[in-house]
C-alpha cells in the first residue's frame, strides 16, 4: 500500500512557478532525485505519495524539502538547477536548506549579499564566528578564502576588529621569484593576487585600496609575520597547505589579544618543496585546543561551475582507490615447509 499522500499547499500562482520551473523542469529533478516517491500536482497543491517499494521516511523528506523551497521562495530566492541540486543535498544531509541560504555574512559595496550556499558553507562560517582560530580544508571552489574574507570585513566593519591581515606563502609551483620583476613585495603580488581579488569583489578596488593605504587591511606574505604579535587583528591564512611545519608554527604563535585566525587550505595542492605541510597531521595535534575548529568542506561545497565539482569527485575516486590498493594486504609469499625458518619479514 502507497499510504495516504501527504499534500503542500503552495501559497500562490508566482510561487508554484518558481517552485515547477520552466516546463516542470524543477518537479523532474526532484522526482528523478527521489525515485521511491510519487509527485501530483493539481492547482497549487503537490501531492506526496510511495511507490513501489517506497517509504515513509522518503515521503516526508520530500515533503520537507517542498516546504522548504517554498520558504527560500518567499525569502525572495530565486531557484535554478544548480541552486535546487545544493538543496537537495542539503536535505539528505539533514540541513534545513532555509536556515543556510537565508543566512546573511555580508552586504558588498556593490549592494550584492554574501551568503553560505551549502551546509559546509554555513557550518564553516558558523566556526569562524564560534572560534577564535577555525582551519577550514577542502577542494579548490569551496568559497574557504571568499568566505574568510568577507567575515573579515564584516568583522572590521562592526568594530570587532581593528585591521585585517590576509597572508599566505610564495610557494613557487615552477616559476621562480628571482626572475619576477621588482622589488620583493613587487615579486610576492602574484602570490597575494587571490586574496586583492576576495578583497576587491565584496569592497570595490576603490574601498579595499583606501583600507590598505590606511593600513585598515594588510597584504602580505607569510615570512613578513615573524617576530610579530598580532593583536585585534582578524587574520586569514590562505594556502596553508604550502606552509612547512616551523612556518605552521611560527604563524599560529603570532596571534594575540583581541584577535581572531582563519586557515585555509587545500591538501591535494601541496606544492611545497619535499611535501613536509604544516597542515599535514595538525588536526591530530591540535584536538582538544578550546575555542579551535577544524570544517572540512567536501565536493558538494563547490559553488563554481558544476565541472568543478565532477573533477574534485574523479579526483577524490583515484585517491582512495590508491590509497586502498596501497593498504591491501599483498599475498605474494610463497609456501614453506613449517619446520623451517622463514625470512620474509612482513612490510609496512
């Protein structure tokens, strides 16, 4: 038996637009994302209902997730297939979609509101507020950076903060600094240019060149931070992958009073020379350190373009698929009499 159907009333014409999309295209991707379910719909009500072989649990989920876009709807969210793909993960991971895309981290200069766009999104900005030093690891197109700065200044802009620090190591990834022209911080601006460009997109060029001429934001590289303390400052780490042990260590002992610390980094992206990563193992090291967060956003967290996210996931495949044959046990000894010794010492 199917069960009795359970039904969403859409509260107007405009809402079940946007809730079906054009030609149903949004109804087909909910109903081939949940194949168990049956969807009807007659007017501006959608009928929720098993099939075969379905579930209660299924149904109600699925009621859920209709409410929910419903909610970002009147919320003035406009939905398209990549926006409802991100909610429909959100809701298998049990995230309440509404509390993620609603969530306000910041207004730009240009009028445009920041918001987290996934659950590891949100859970990441949650840790930046939460903590006084948040790692936030995972691919390329996660928003670890964006997100980051955009905290900063808002963070700055309330007055929690007395300046930003953005910073990161000119690891070379075969170019070399001696051959770049200018003087050292004329050679180290590549390197920087990311983070100017997070900067330049929430604050306009204009704005962020004003804060750093005022010293209100500060760019430099990793190896600029030695022998400081930084107090009320709100400080970000990007590319922490590419920092050696003694750096990792060096940056985490310069924060002060006042001051808030955010560590970005990408682990497949080590470019540092002999692979020694201050990133590599922290975790470990670091557990039980109050007010210190480690967010690992995962492929699903991509907001570029839905290729990178397909590419983080081919990429994810190989390496546990290496990581597994490499752990598999070999079974290449060959037989020996029981009586006789053997010297075929097992191999880590």
């Amino acid at each position: 038996m199917a069960g009795t159907p359970v039904k969403i009333f859409v509260p107007g014409n405009h809402l079940m637009a946007g809730l079906l999309g054009q030609r149903d295209e949004l109804l087909r991707m909910i109903e081939h994302a949940f194949p168990d379910v049956r969807i009807a719909v007659r007017g501006n009500e959608v009928s929720i209902e098993a099939a075969d072989g379905g579930s209660v649990g299924s149904v109600d989920r699925v009621a859920t997730l209709f409410q929910e876009l419903i909610i970002l709807l009147e919320a003035g969210q406009g939905l398209d297939p990549v926006q409802l793909t991100r909610t429909i993960d959100m809701m298998r991971d049990d995230v309440r979609p509404s509390e993620v895309l609603t969530s306000e981290l910041l207004r730009s200069s240009r009028g445009r509101t920041v918001r987290p766009k996934t659950g590891g999104q949100k859970a990441y900005a949650d840790a930046i507020t939460r903590n006084l030093v948040t790692f936030g690891i995972g691919p390329a197109g996660t928003g670890k950076s964006y997100l980051a700065v955009a905290l900063a200044v808002q963070a700055l802009q309330a007055r929690q903060v007395s300046r930003i620090i953005l910073t990161r190591p000119a690891v070379e990834a075969g170019e070399r600094l001696g051959f770049l022209p200018g003087d050292m911080l004329a050679k180290v601006d590549p390197y920087l240019r990311p983070l100017y460009d997070a900067l330049h997109d929430l604050l306009e060029a204009e704005g962020a060149q004003r804060l750093i001429e005022k010293g209100d934001v500060e760019v430099a590289p990793l190896a600029f931070m030695r022998g400081r303390t930084l107090n009320n400052s709100f400080i970000i780490l990007d590319e922490a992958q590419n920092t050696s042990p003694e750096q990792m260590k060096m940056f985490l002992t310069r924060i002060g009073f006042g001051s808030k610390a955010v560590i970005t980094g990408d682990m497949t992206q080590v470019d540092i020379p002999g692979g020694r990563s201050g990133l590599v193992g922290l975790e470990a090291i670091l557990s039980g350190v109050p007010d210190l967060a480690f967010v690992h956003l995962k492929a699903q967290d991509v907001v570029r373009h839905k290729i990178v996210a397909d590419i983080v996931t081919a990429y994810d495949r190989v390496d546990a698929s290496v990581s597994a044959n490499n752990s598999a046990p070999t079974n290449n000894s060959a037989p020996t009499n029981n009586s006789a010794p053997t010297n075929g010492a097992a191999r880590e």
